[in-house]
C-alpha cells in the first residue's frame, strides 16, 4: 500500500484540478462517491479502491493532455477528491492501525489531506 501513496504523492497535475479537488474533499461521502466512479461491485475499503481510482484518474489525464472531446474536467476533479481522501482514509487508518488493532477497516476521524 505505502507503494500506491507514493506514486500518488509524485503526481503533477494543474495547480487549478488540485486546488479544486482539495475544496470538494469536505464533501466527499465515500458511500455515495465511490460507487459512482468504480460502479457497483467497488471495494467500500483499503487500497484496491484507490489503485482502481488512480487508473481511472491517470486515463482521464490522458484526454486531458490528448484534448479530446471526451475529456470532462469535473469528472477528473472528482476523480482527484476519491483518490485524496481514500488516501487520507488509508493514511490515517495506517497510523490508527498501528495503535489499535482492527481498525483499519473503518473511516477514521478526519485528518489533514497530504496530497499536494
């Protein structure tokens, strides 16, 4: 897993899809999200979900940069707001993990995003 949140830290993207993906992190609801970009037999949990997610998203940055006429930039924001704050799930259940077996299969209490 340590392996996905590294090459999730070394992704570029325009300072203006990050800066918007950082504002809709408040709202994000994993139940409600998750399903509407991995569709109906998504993990609700851990990194397969967010593996799945930075496929999706790096495919979307590829029309980004190809211009194409399928390329939707709220779909690649949201995009961006799953893959950080399933990150931000893993990271803190990580930490909380190493303190308290057995939680790392529940959404914590929120900490910070470190995506940048």
């Amino acid at each position: 897993m340590t392996d996905m949140l590294i090459l999730l830290d070394a992704i570029k993207r325009p300072r203006l899809l990050i800066n918007a993906a950082r504002i809709g992190l408040a709202d994000y609801r994993r139940e409600t999200h998750l399903p509407r970009h991995l569709g109906g037999d998504c993990p609700m949990h851990g990194p397969e979900a967010l593996r799945r997610l930075m496929v999706l998203e790096q495919e979307m940055n590829e029309r980004r940069r190809a211009r194409t006429a399928d390329y939707s930039a709220a779909r690649h924001v949201g995009l961006l707001i799953a893959m950080m704050a399933e990150a931000r799930f893993l990271r803190c259940n990580d930490r909380a993990g190493a303190a308290e077996p057995g939680r790392g299969t529940q959404a914590p209490a929120p900490c910070p995003a470190t995506v940048s």
